[in-house]
C-alpha cells in the first residue's frame, strides 16, 4: 500500500481539452500563484481539499478506465508539483496499469521531487503566463523563469510539451481601438505575443501550442469567498481577436 496522500479539489471524469482523447483530471489543491485571471481562486489554499491515499485515488480512477481508454490522465490543480510526492506516487502508480499521465503545470517547482514528477509525465501542458518576465511578476506574482527551466529540462530529455497561454486583453495581448482597426495593425500592436510565439520554434519538445481566450466564468467564485477580482472590467477578446491570433500563431510557429 502507498501511504502518500494528497489533497484532491475537484475530478473531471471526461475531460477532452486537457491533452490527448478523452481524459480523467485530477484537479489538486494549492497553488502559490495568483493569476488576475484565475477561473479556480478555490484552488489557492494549501489545506482544503480531500485527503486522499494513491492506493484510494487510483482505485477511483480505474472505474472509469472504459472511457478514457483512447487518452489517460491529466493532473492538474492548482498547481499540481505543490503536491510534488503525491504526483510522483500517483504517476508511477498509473504507469503500472499503462495509463498515459499528463501533468499540467505553471512549472513553478521545478527542483528536487518536482522536477522528478515532471519528467517522469508522458507529457506535460506547460502555462506560460506571458511572455515578458516582468509582466507575469505583475500579472501573477512570479517570473517565468521556472517555466522555461522546465521547458529546457523536456527538450533535454525529449519528451513532449503542451504550451498553453492566455490571451488576457490590455495584459497579455492588445485590443485597444488603434490595435483592432484591423488584423495587420493589430499584429503591429502584439509584437510580444507573436515574438513569444515565434519563440517557441526552438523547443522541438513543443508538440503544440493552445491559444486560451481570457473568460469570467469564475468571477462568481471571487465574489463568494468575498476576495477582489482585478479583472472585472476587462473584456473577454472578440471572436476576431482569437482568430487573428490563431492566424498568427500558424505563421509563426513551424510543426
């Protein structure tokens, strides 16, 4: 019996955007970071959560083994490598039974156990938070820095990545008026996203790379924990915007 717990927030029996096919997710307790555009501020706190043993969580996640037979497992949180022994118990646990692990991260731990747990996923979804390191100080309270360290670490080992990036308006992108008067002057105003992206053509780790339009689908849960929400008055981009960047993205970046 593996005695390593950890503190579960949530399960998602068929999820279908968090890496490939149809997938079990885990979604872990805690998270260090505070992202202004955070849908979960339930994850943040360290202590919540169910407790639960590897032994108990596997054995839960097998009922469901028929329907994500063609995917796996993704990890998530929160920020799942908070939990880093518990992910790695869990990882190694699934691997017994073949099941294909991805682990979705800010890699903001990325030493010790955590790296461990990191590299020994079949794949990880990677979240750059933005592409300008004192942005993302500004927009969630910590540097990039531990993202491209883990990045640097897949690409030595070869083993796959996922990019995921927001698209949070007046943050992480531009959509002023000027911007969007049309599609190549609003290229002319995001040079750092489109630079970021182009970016990624070094990491022949990076398998693909999903553009996530900011949403307030989580706001209410600000205003249940009475905690403030930086981004009330930002707008959620325009179907426009999205397709423009996801032109963008396909002339930048090469698979």
């Amino acid at each position: 019996m593996n005695p390593v717990k950890g503190f579960v927030h949530s399960i998602e029996t068929l999820g279908a955007v968090d890496g490939p096919g149809l997938r079990f997710v885990l979604f872990l307790q805690g998270c260090p970071l505070r992202c202004k555009f955070c849908h979960n501020p339930d994850t943040w706190c360290f202590d919540a959560g169910n407790e639960v043993t590897v032994e108990e969580q596997v054995k839960q996640i097998l009922r469901y083994r028929t329907y994500f037979r063609s995917g796996g497992v993704t990890i998530s949180g929160g920020e799942p490598l908070r939990q880093a022994e518990f992910v790695l118990a869990m990882i190694r646990a699934l691997h017994e039974e073949h099941i294909h692990v991805a682990v979705d991260t800010s890699g903001i731990y990325c030493e010790g156990v955590a790296l461990e747990a990191a590299m020994e996923a079949d794949l990880v979804l990677l979240d750059i938070k933005s592409f300008d390191r004192d942005q993302a100080v500004e927009l969630t309270g910590f540097s990039t820095d531990h993202a491209w360290q883990l990045l640097e670490a897949r690409q030595k080992a070869g083993k796959p990545v996922w990019i995921r990036h927001v698209m949070v308006p007046g943050i992480t992108i531009c959509v002023d008026e000027a911007a969007c008067a049309s599609e190549e002057t609003w290229r002319a105003h995001n040079t750092l996203l489109i630079d970021g992206l182009r970016k990624l053509n070094d990491y022949t780790c990076i398998e693909r790379v999903d553009l996530l339009p900011f949403h307030k689908m989580g706001e209410y849960k600000y205003e249940e924990a009475h905690l403030p929400y930086a981004l009330t008055e930002t707008p959620e981009p325009s179907e426009e915007v999205v397709e423009w960047a996801e032109r963008a993205l396909a002339e930048v970046f090469v698979r």
